[in-house]
C-alpha cells in the first residue's frame, strides 16, 4: 500500500486545507455548524457509531470541499476501539470518494486511535497482481496521500504513536500475505535483519539448523527435520533501558504447515501460510518498540520453521528432548507448534527474561470457544495475566482468560518419557496446549496467547476477514506500560 504522510495540527480543525474534512457527530449532541446540524435535523447525517454523512462547505482560501460527519455513538462511551470503526467507516468513504487528504477534527483521547483505524483500513496487498490495485469495484484510482489530526489540545506524540503502532501491525500483515514460498525461515531473518539495522538499540543473532540442535533444541530439530528449508531461531534484543521488568516475546513461526507425516486434510490447507502470525507480529513490534525508543528491555525469540512430511521427517512416536532436559513423545506432528515454542520459551527463559508473552496461532479448539472475538489467555501468574489483559482491553486485541489445573497438567503427561504432545481425546484442547507449554518457562511469570481465531478470518471493520496482524497493539502496549508511559 502507499505510504500516507500523518501529522498532527492543533489549530482550528475548521482551517484544514485537506479537500476532505471530519466532523464527529455525538448522540443528543449539536453540531456548530448550522449548515451541518441541518443534515442532522433531516436524519441524512446520524450519531450511531459507523454512519458517516457527506457534505460540502466553502474552503479557506476559495473552492468548495467535502465535510464527512462521522457518527460516535454517546460521547460518554466512547472509547479507542470505537474510535477505530468510526476511522475505518470514514476512510472507507473517503476512498470511495477519491480523496487525497484527509482531516479528522479529533474528539479528546482518540487521536491515536483514529490514526490506527484509517491506517489499517487503507491497507490492501497487491505485491502479485500485474496491475496493482486491480479489483472489480468501481473506485476511483489513486487513494489518500496525507491524514491530519486536527484539535486545540492534541497531543503530537499520541498521533505519531499511532502512526508507528499500525505501520507496524501492517507490515505484520504482509508478512502473513505473503506466499509460503517467499516468506520462509530464511525471508523472516532476512526481515529480522532490516528491522535490526534500523535501529541503534537492537541487536539480531540467528541460529541456524546445525546451531538449533547444538544448542540442545531437540523439540525444534524434530519439527524441522522434514524440511529441506532451513530453519531459523531469530532472537532480536532491544535494550532501549531498564524501566520494569526484562521482556520476552516468544512468536511461534511456522511459514507452511502441512501437519508433517500427520498430514492436515487438504481442504483450506493454502492457510497454513499464516501458521506464522505470531512471529510476524513478534518482529514487527519490535520495529515499533525500538521507532517509539521506549525505555525498556526486550528480548523476542521467534522460532521459524516449516513443518513438512519427508522420508527424514519426525514420526509419530518418536522421543525428544528439549532444551530445559524434558522430553517429549511427538504423538502427533500436527502438534508441531508447541515443540518449537517449548525450547523458545526455555531459551528466552535461560537469557533472562523476567515476564513471557507468546504469541502462536496454537490450536483450532480456541477458535470453537472464542471464535475471532477474543484470543485465548493463559498464565501461570495472576499478576501477570491481569496486566495482559489490560493490554488487551486497551488496544482493542481482546483476551479471555482459560483455566489451567493440576487435572489438565495430568493429561499431557506422557507414557513413555515427561511430556506427551497430543494427548489422546481432544479433551480442553487449548488448555493442554497451554499446559505443555507451562513447563517450559519454570517460574517465569508467562503468558500463553492462542491467536488461531484472531490472526486472520476475523470481522473488525478495520482489519476486515483477511490478515489481521493480531498482537502487535498489544505487544507495543506491554512495553509501554513497562516503560511507565501513561
């Protein structure tokens, strides 16, 4: 997608020069304008959130423009989510209308929201078509060059915080479209290396397939095995300062998964390219925390491996042991996303980290529970989680807390070595996930996040049913928090 210039102006919203301007429009609320209120007065222009009316008034300096009165619902409820599916209404328009720049007259506490809902709403990927922007729609060509955010007491640091947080969980989403065959282990720390190279204050190392099992990854060699691309453990390190606690974001990257010798049913098997999403969101946070120069330390570990059947793949039945010294019957390959987190979560453990979040598109049972509304929580810490969940609320990226129990743990315990990868019938199949998962992180205060549901196929007007880039809001708000930022 184009890139589109963001700023922030805190004069009059009315002395835009952008050729489209916004107005918000709250239930029981007037508008100044006598021109506009008359829109509302004959029930063309309405308050509920996500209507947006057109217009047009005189523009300083001559001509005429176009007004969008964007509805947003009561102002006492508004909130950044719902300042988001106002954006994402309003550029949807704008689009529509063939505008160039755009002015949103920003209502107290939003600004950065706004941003992220027109930002993300704008995103299309179109690297294979012949003709870019090809479609079957009837809008105009083109598209928005510039976004201003306009009001007398706007923060400018809260609007370019928007700007960098959906850039960034945009280009997660690229690198979920993109193809299997170009975005492999090898491309993931590739774009692991771009990212480190733009900034002072990260540090990359990447272990190869010879290092992965030198390091004792037994869990990891054995799901890459049947793969003739080489895997990859991407571990970038940003030690921006020491406010809270040392970070650890751990994205399961699994840029094909076929199900290896448990081989998926062909059917919609095309979305296994997205068995990566987490990953992608972990890197390109990163991006984010490290543009945003956010005082704290961070430490992500990505795991990046495609799960393949072959005549050296793993098989089922076959015995590992991982990095913390468990081991661990692969009853099924399917299960393979587990196996590469479980040594991540130990590595990440063993240099240091003080508070674990994983990211991973986990299990198909979490999108049964929760469908793509919420992701699925689970922690080890209450503390923790809480904070989690905060983030969660905050962003928009909603969490639901699942329950982990000493009868859960009972069932991935294994026959014949510790732990067993797929217990055999499905019982809380994304609670045993978490469970095996639990033992990888010792006394760490760790949070597991099944974004199966939520990683693409979802309904947010903003990010629509394709690759939503799902974790990067909330990853970049945990380091916030942790930096002591309000």
């Amino acid at each position: 997608m184009p890139d589109i210039t963001v700023n922030a102006r805190s004069g009059a919203p009315e002395e835009t020069s952008a050729d489209t301007r916004v107005v918000a429009l709250f239930e029981g609320e007037e508008l100044a304008d006598a021109q506009l209120q008359e829109l509302v007065s004959l029930g063309e222009a309405k308050p509920g959130l996500g209507k947006v009316a057109t217009d047009r008034e005189d523009a300083p300096g001559g001509g005429r423009r176009r007004v969008l009165i964007a509805g947003l619902g009561k102002r006492e409820e508004l909130d950044s989510e719902k300042a988001r599916v106002a954006a994402a209404a309003v550029a949807g328009k704008a689009k529509e209308l063939g505008s160039v720049s755009l002015s949103w007259a920003a209502p107290d506490g939003v600004a950065g929201a706004l941003v992220e809902g027109t930002l993300l709403k704008l995103y299309s990927f179109d690297r294979f078509k012949s003709k870019k922007g090809d479609s079957d729609s009837d809008e105009p060509e083109g598209g928005l060059e510039s976004l201003e955010i306009a009001g007398p007491d706007l923060d400018p640091d809260e609007v370019e915080r928007g700007r960098v947080v959906a850039a960034a969980q945009n280009a997660a989403r690229d690198l979920q479209n993109l193809p299997s065959n170009v975005a492999d282990p090898t491309f993931l720390a590739g774009r692991a290396e771009e990212i480190a190279a733009g900034h002072d204050d990260l540090e990359l190392e990447v272990l190869d397939r010879d290092s992965i099992a030198a390091h004792g990854m037994g869990a990891f060699t054995a799901v890459a095995k049947g793969t003739d691309n080489e895997p990859r453990l991407i571990v970038l390190r940003y030690r921006g300062g020491e406010n809270g606690p040392h970070l650890g974001f751990v994205g399961k990257a699994v840029t094909f998964d076929t199900g290896g010798i448990s081989l998926k049913p062909g059917a919609k098997m095309s979305e296994m390219k997205f068995d990566m999403s987490g990953g992608a969101a972990v890197l390109e946070a990163m991006d984010a925390i490290a543009s945003l120069r956010l005082p704290v330390t961070v430490t992500a570990v990505v795991p990046a491996t495609e799960n393949m059947p072959s005549g050296h793949a793993t098989k089922p039945g076959d015995i590992v042991t991982a990095l913390n010294g468990k081991t661990i019957e692969i009853n099924n390959t399917d299960a393979e996303g587990r196996l590469i987190l479980a040594d991540s979560l130990a590595y990440a453990v063993e240099h240091g980290v003080e508070r674990i979040v994983n990211l991973a598109t986990l299990t198909g049972a979490i999108i049964i529970a929760l469908g793509s509304t919420h992701a699925g929580l689970f922690s080890n810490d209450d503390d923790w989680v809480g904070e989690v969940e905060e983030a969660c609320k905050g962003t928009g990226e909603l969490g639901w807390r699942l329950p982990l129990h000493s009868e859960y743990a009972d069932l991935v315990k294994g026959k014949y070595a510790d732990l067993d990868n797929a217990p055999e019938g499905r019982k809380a199949s994304s609670i045993t996930a978490a469970e095996f998962l639990k033992n990888f992180v010792g006394e760490v205060p760790w949070v597991h996040i099944d974004i199966a549901g939520t990683a693409w196929g979802g309904t947010r007007p903003y990010v629509g049913s394709g690759a939503s880039g799902f974790g990067v809001r909330t990853l970049v708000e945990l380091a916030r928090r942790a930096a002591g930022r309000p």
